[in-house]
C-alpha cells in the first residue's frame, strides 16, 4: 500500500480509496505535527488510515472496534462500550459518509452548511455543550460529488487537526 492510490469508486457505493495529509495543531505552543498517509473506506463502518509518515502509525474503525497506534501509543477499543470514542468514531463515519445532519443529532451540535468551492459544500458543527473531552466542532468540506475533501477536528483540550483528502 505504499504507491499512491487512487479513487475506487464504484456506482452507488461510498468506498474508495486515497491519500491524506494531516496536520495537527497544539493551541496552547501552536506547534503543528504534520502527517501523511492512505485511507481507504468501505460502507458503513470500515475506515482505514495507514501512515506512510510517520510510518507505521494507523487508526482503523473495523466496525465498533477503534484501533491506532499513533507514535508509539497503542489502543484497542471496542467503542460499544464507551460512549466517547463512540460519538467519535460515529463522527468520523459520518463524515466520510456525508452525513453530517447525523453528526448534529447525535454530537447535539449547530450544524451550518454554505456553498463550498467549485460546487461542493462548506458544513460547520458546533457542539452545544460544552464536554471536558471528545470534539467540540468540526468543520468538513465536499466536492460537488459529494465526497469529502477536508475534515477538521476541534478537541476540548485545544487540539486542532485537519486531514486534507485527495482522490
């Protein structure tokens, strides 16, 4: 998997396969950690992110199990039995999925969406209540086919972090 992959798209379906760059910003020193890696995705619930930098890093749904290992920190969650990384992993699905309006059901979140470059769609999520841990907004961008581009995470703790799509 390390080649670059390209979208595989099928018709009706919302899998597919690309690049992504990362960049996660630290609020508090605004130092920023820069990423890369592949993600693949098949519907419902199968996300695959795969780092080619830093290497061997990866953060995998494989339906309601969490799997990463960022940087040498490794976790296994089955996230049915933790409503936080629950509403997360939901949140990320959705996301991915297009589903934004489930996003702002179940996160109880303002959810504003405008017109987006070349066709596509700008979606703001704001969390209502403010929660000591999890995500606080986000903020997705879509093609005008509907497929995600751009995917920012606000966490409580002040952490910020975009993923850019290409497919």
């Amino acid at each position: 998997m390390m080649a670059l992959l390209a979208m595989a798209f099928t018709a009706g379906a919302q899998d597919f396969e690309a690049t992504f760059k990362q960049a996660k910003t630290l609020k508090v020193s605004g130092k920023v950690i820069k990423s890369e890696g592949e993600i693949t995705y098949t519907a419902p619930d199968q996300l695959a992110m795969l780092y080619t930098n830093p290497e061997g890093d990866y953060f995998i749904i494989d339906g309601s199990q969490v799997r990463m290992d960022l940087r040498g920190v490794a976790v296994d969650v089955n996230s049915d039995g933790n409503k936080l990384i629950q509403s997360q992993r939901n949140a990320i699905l959705y996301s991915v999925a297009g589903k934004y309006e489930d996003i702002a059901k179940e996160m109880d979140a303002d959810c504003t969406v405008t017109a987006g470059k070349n066709g596509g769609k700008h979606v703001v999520l704001k969390m209502r209540k403010g929660l000591p841990k999890g995500y606080t907004g986000m903020e997705l961008d879509y093609n005008k086919q509907g497929k995600l581009t751009r995917m920012v995470l606000e966490e409580a703790g002040g952490i910020s972090t975009e993923y850019i799509i290409n497919y």
